[in-house]
C-alpha cells in the first residue's frame, strides 16, 4: 500500500481589478477539483480567497489597477493554506488581530464583512509586513 501523498504549491497572479477575482475564483475551484476537496470546504477556502483579495484591491491599493495581487495556495491531505500577498498599505491592526468578531450590520452602511468572514471560516490567520510587502495567512483543516 502506498502510504506517500501528494503536496502542492501553487501560485497565482493578478492585476489589481475587481473583475480579475472572478477569474481568481475560478481557478481555484479547478485545483480544488483537481485535488478532490469537499464542495463545504472548497466553498469556504473560495469565499475566504475573494473576501482576502477584494480587501486588497479595494484597501490596499485603493482601487488603483497595474498592482500585483499573489495568491499561493498550498495543499496537503490535512489542510490548505492560502497565501495573499500584495505591496499596497498595510491592513490595520485591528482588522487581522487574533480573536475578531463579525462586525454589527447595523454599523456597516455597506461592506466590512470580509476579515469577519475570513475570521469565522479560518482554522487560524496570520498576518506578516515585511520588506517584501503584506501576507495573509489563511489555514483550513480538511480533516
């Protein structure tokens, strides 16, 4: 019996425009496809990779096009890790800090839900700026 399993590194790139994360979106249901994910947790990984990049878009980089956004997904049989990277301003502290609760509808006119849904859906988030840019470290348990 072959007991060895398959790892993955796969990265993808996109200009920074709110159309290119449909396209985003749809390779990564491909390699969740590929790699036989549960449609439950491949819909989780989905929403937290468009929820991350859209706040990158939109907040990083202000909506200005000719930006680099880097996904990295990373894959084991235990788990997937999502890597979003971008050279745009820095999330604020309060956004990524380890225990977030999911904002008050009331007090959102429109938008703010993206890290509180990352937050809810994650196995565990890390945020790193260094001199190579903004990295978001998202984790899912497929076990």
């Amino acid at each position: 019996m072959d007991t060895t399993f398959k790892e993955y590194n796969i990265r993808l790139s996109i200009d920074s425009r709110l159309e290119q994360v449909r396209v985003l979106s749809g390779a990564l249901r491909g390699i969740g496809q590929e790699l036989a994910l549960s449609d439950d947790k491949l819909g989780q990984l989905e929403l937290m990779m468009v929820e991350a990049v859209n706040n990158v878009i939109e907040h990083a980089y202000q909506l200005q096009a000719g930006n680099d956004v880097h996904v990295r997904v990373e894959y084991n049989p235990q788990e997937v890790h999502l890597i979003i990277s971008d050279h745009g301003h820095a999330m604020p502290d309060e956004l990524h800090a380890e225990a977030r609760d999911m904002p008050d509808p009331e007090d959102l006119p429109e938008g703010g839900w993206g890290m509180g849904l990352i937050h809810a859906l994650a196995d565990s988030i890390r945020y790193i700026r260094d001199a190579r840019g903004n990295h978001l470290y998202v984790s899912k348990q497929l076990v």
